[in-house]
C-alpha cells in the first residue's frame, strides 16, 4: 500500500497523543453537562460546582479546562451557532441556485426547525442574555454569529447575480440606513461585510431576519401552543411568502411543514 508523499513545504499532520484525546473528551463532556443542566432548568445559566458534581469532580478541575464560566459559555455559543449555521446551510444547499425563493424558505424553515428541536441552544444565542456574561468583543462568539447569519445574506447576493431580485415594496430609508452602510463598508470584519448592497435591500434583508425569527421565537418559547400544528405551520409559511414579496424575492412555492414530519 502506497502511502500519502508529503505536499512540499507542509508538515505531515501528528495523529492527536492519548492526554490530546483524553483532554477533549474531557472538554466535551463539560460541555454536554452545562446544556444537560440548561435543558433541564430551563435556564440559560449553570454553575461550575454543579458541573463537577454531576462529572464526579471537583470544580477546581474544571478550571484546567475552561477559565471560567464565561470562556465555557463563549464555547457554547460558538458550538451553537455553528450547529444552526451548518443546519441551515445544509437546507438551503438542497434547492439550486437558481431558485433562490425556494432557497430563502428551505433556510426560515430549517431555521425554525433547529429552533424547536434545540429550544436552550436558541435562547442561548438568540434570546436574552445570559445573566453576568460578557462576550469576548470581536472574538469567536461574532464570527461564529456572521457565519451562521451569512447563509441568509447569501440568498439576497445570488438574487441580485441572477437578475431576480425586484426592489423593495419598502423603501423608506430616512437616510439613517445610508449613512451606517456609509460608514461600515469603510471598515473591514463588520456585521456588515459582504458585497455593498442598495439601503432598501439592506433594510429588506432585516425585515426577512425579524420576520422569521419573531414567529420561531414565539413558537420556540411556547407563545403558540395554543394553535394546532398544522395552523403555526400555515401562518408559518404564508409570512414566509409574504416577507420574501415585500422584500423583492421570487416568492417562495410551498414549505415543507413540520407538522408532516
């Protein structure tokens, strides 16, 4: 058997030691821990004495594997974004390119899926703050972010490649939309990277965002249990037609519904 010739100029990767894998099964675990212990309060917090009691550790420990609890709860966040990025382009990377309608519902609908299957992972990200915590400014909780919230922006980029995407039906911009896109493309590593988009679409974009994430966000809390599955799944996707309408997408044919899972 052949084996791999080293690429020139590059050190042939050194398999994990036994301490390297025994350590991030350690770290894994603490993780699965903390959300064991934030699905079954219910709350986004957790302490790390409870950690190490239920791991059979003391909590001095755990700080040989995490800081504190914010570099812990950093690690969570970034898992978590990075989950919902990757379910979201999974789904949007099953309809071509070319029908980026169909492309921006299989995104609100994965979107709204991985919110009700992982309801604390979605309050941890995009819910209230966790009580104490301070992310770590531009640090790997605000790119984890930019890339999850990029599939979104892709399908209003493709639209645009594509030649399909109309103006707005909203173009009220009062100039302050102008002036912060001004002002942010001047800058490098924003929220707001990408290709420079007119003000209305920019403003389109977040409608999309708000709408979506307004109806996952009732659901995901519980707001909605009093209507039928299969009523939340129409409401669901006649807002998804009507913000992908206002905002210049080719509207969106039919999702398909949770409630047929």
């Amino acid at each position: 058997m052949v084996g791999q010739i080293p690429q020139p100029g590059r050190e042939p990767e050194r398999p994990p030691s036994r301490r390297e894998r025994a350590r991030a099964a350690t770290i894994e675990e603490i993780k699965q821990t903390a959300m064991g212990l934030m699905r079954e309060q219910g709350t986004t917090d957790f302490r790390f004495s409870d950690i190490a009691r239920l791991m059979g550790m003391t909590a001095p420990a755990l700080y040989r594997y995490f800081a504190d609890r914010d570099e812990l709860l950093t690690a969570l966040i970034v898992d978590a974004y990075d989950d919902l990025g990757d379910a979201v382009a999974e789904a949007r990377d099953q309809i071509p390119v070319d029908d980026p309608g169909g492309r921006f519902a299989a995104v609100a609908q994965s979107y709204r899926r991985w919110a009700r299957e992982e309801p604390q992972r979605f309050a941890l990200i995009l819910g209230l703050p966790v009580p104490g915590y301070h992310a770590p400014e531009e640090g790997p909780t605000s790119e984890a972010a930019k890339r999850a919230m990029a599939q979104l922006k892709s399908l209003f980029y493709e639209a645009i490649q594509a030649g399909v995407l109309r103006r707005p039906m909203l173009t009220d911009d009062d100039g302050s939309i102008t002036r912060m896109l001004a002002e942010h493309h001047k800058v490098k590593d924003t929220p707001i990277d990408g290709p420079p988009v007119p003000p209305e679409t920019f403003q389109a974009m977040l409608h999309c965002w708000a709408s979506m994430h307004g109806f996952t966000s009732l659901e995901a809390y519980g707001h909605l249990d009093w209507l039928p599955d299969e009523v939340r799944d129409a409401v669901f996707e006649s807002s998804i037609r009507l913000v992908a309408r206002v905002a210049g997408l080719p509207e969106p044919g039919g999702l398909p519904r949770l409630s047929d899972d």
